[in-house]
C-alpha cells in the first residue's frame, strides 16, 4: 500500500483528481471505477473544473460504479445514477451507454449482479477504480463480515450506514435497506485502486484498514492484498496510524518520491 498524508481534505482530493487525470491522459478510453458519498463531491467538482477549462479530457471513459441502493429508480434524486449524472456525467460529456451502474429492484437483483461482473469483464476489467470508506470501514457497500473473496451482488446495509447516509435522504423518505454492491473479490481485481477518506470520523477505520489484521471485520483492509492501493489521507483521517513516522520518510507530505 502506498500511504500519501496531504496536509488538508482539498489538497487530498485535488491529488485524486490527479491520479483520475493521468490514468486518463495515458489511456483516453480507460475503464473506471467510480464512487459516491460526500468525499466524492470535491474530486468531481475539480474533474468538472479541469475539463472544462481545458485543461483534460475524461468524455471517452467507460465507467463502473461500485455500488447502487436497490429499488431507486435511475431518476430518483438520492439514487446513485442521479448523483453520478448530476456531478460528473452530464458535465464531462459523458454518455449513459458508457456508464454503468447496478441498478435493480427487489425482483432481479441477482440478474443485474451477474450481468455487472460480464459486463466489467466484457470492458477488459477495471484500469482505475476510487474508494472512499464507511466509518465502519466498508467499501463500496461491502459492509463488516463481507466475504473478501465476494463478487457483485446484495447487500444488507447496516443501521449505522443507514444512519450515515440519511443526510441525504428527506425526514419522510425511507432509507433503503439493501443495495447491490461489487464485491471485495470484485474490487481486489482492478489494476488499480486510489482510496480517500478524509476528516476524524474515518481515523478508526483509516487505521484498521492499513495496519490492522486483515479480516472481514473491516472489509476495507482486504486491500493489504491489492496489487497496486494508494491510499490518499488529510492530516485528521491519518491521525489515529501508528507507522506515521515511515509514511512521513517514504513519502514525505504526500509526494510522490522515492525509487
Ligand atoms: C457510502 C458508499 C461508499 C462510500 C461511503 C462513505 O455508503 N457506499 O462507497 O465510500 O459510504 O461515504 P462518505 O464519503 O459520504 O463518508
């Protein structure tokens, strides 16, 4: 895993959108994957800000999302389609049919979870795929005692995720219970992952992922196995690592240096 500590969240995101930047000037067509929640917001922002000035162009990517609530219609406002199209799609240019996400109600979950993995097959696999993490150190939606060998598929959602992620639902709403998410085998086969989490209340979580056992108690730490993790922290969400000091040498204020 390579450990970058960014003094603040803005730099931390600005770096993901470097990394999203120079996968895609190396390779126009690259498949990504993509991520939801409220980390997101500033890389897309800044992706949105750089395209639009010129200054990169990300509209030939094909796109995988990691996850999406079961039964939000793609129209629904707290649907992870509508996000996605709001933030980056409509923006950058990109089309629906280069974008993916799992979208399925109660009757065909199962479907829509094996047409996702051929389909990410079919693509050549995932060049790039950004992270964020749960407090209870989830990926995607791959909640604690999730099988690390797990392909896409649903998923039960905690009380606590639920809880988290009510911010963005209305008091009348309900927040759904279950979700289809690629799994943690699914994910530890992409080329590349870039994960950020930024902000104290990751801190626990950041810290059992990078130097805790590796162990479906945090499914986030299966990425010990990734051939190839960034990991891109702020100041507070690295807080609680113990290693500091050798992340500090090896890549000291988040550079990139070293052989
Ligand atoms: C959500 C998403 C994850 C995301 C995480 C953190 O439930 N399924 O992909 O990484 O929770 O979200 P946030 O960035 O809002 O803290």
């Amino acid at each position: 895993m390579k450990i970058l500590i960014l003094p603040d969240a803005q730099s931390a995101s600005r770096r993901v959108a470097d990394a999203i930047t120079a996968q895609v000037a190396k390779k126009p067509d690259s498949v990504l994957g993509l991520a939801t929640g409220g980390t997101m917001e500033p890389v897309y922002t800044d992706l949105v800000r750089r395209a639009q000035s010129g200054g990169c162009d990300i509209s030939r990517v094909t796109t995988f999302n990691l996850d999406e609530y079961v039964g939000l219609a793609p129209g629904h406002p707290q649907s992870y389609r509508h996000f996605m199209t709001e933030r980056l799609f409509a923006p950058l240019g990109i089309r629906d049919e280069q974008t993916h996400l799992p979208t399925a109600d109660a009757g065909n979950c199962d479907q829509v979870a094996k047409d996702y993995e051929r389909a990410i097959n079919e693509a050549g696999g995932i060049d790039l795929q950004l992270l964020g993490i749960g407090h209870n150190g989830h990926i995607g939606f791959n909640e604690p005692t999730s099988s690390l060998a797990s392909r896409t598929r649903v998923k039960t959602l905690t009380e606590r995720t639920r809880e988290a992620n009510s911010r963005y639902f209305r008091e009348d709403e309900e927040i759904p219970r279950f979700a289809i998410t690629m799994g943690i085998g699914t994910i530890l086969d992409t080329a590349e992952v870039c994960l950020l989490a930024v902000g104290d209340a990751k801190a626990a979580a950041v810290a059992a992922m990078v130097e805790g056992p590796v162990s479906a108690r945090c499914p986030a730490s299966a990425l010990q196995f990734h051939r190839k993790a960034t990991i891109v922290l702020d100041e507070a969400a690295a807080s609680r690592l113990e290693l500091r000091d050798y992340y500090d040498t090896v890549h000291p204020g988040g550079a990139e240096t070293g052989l």
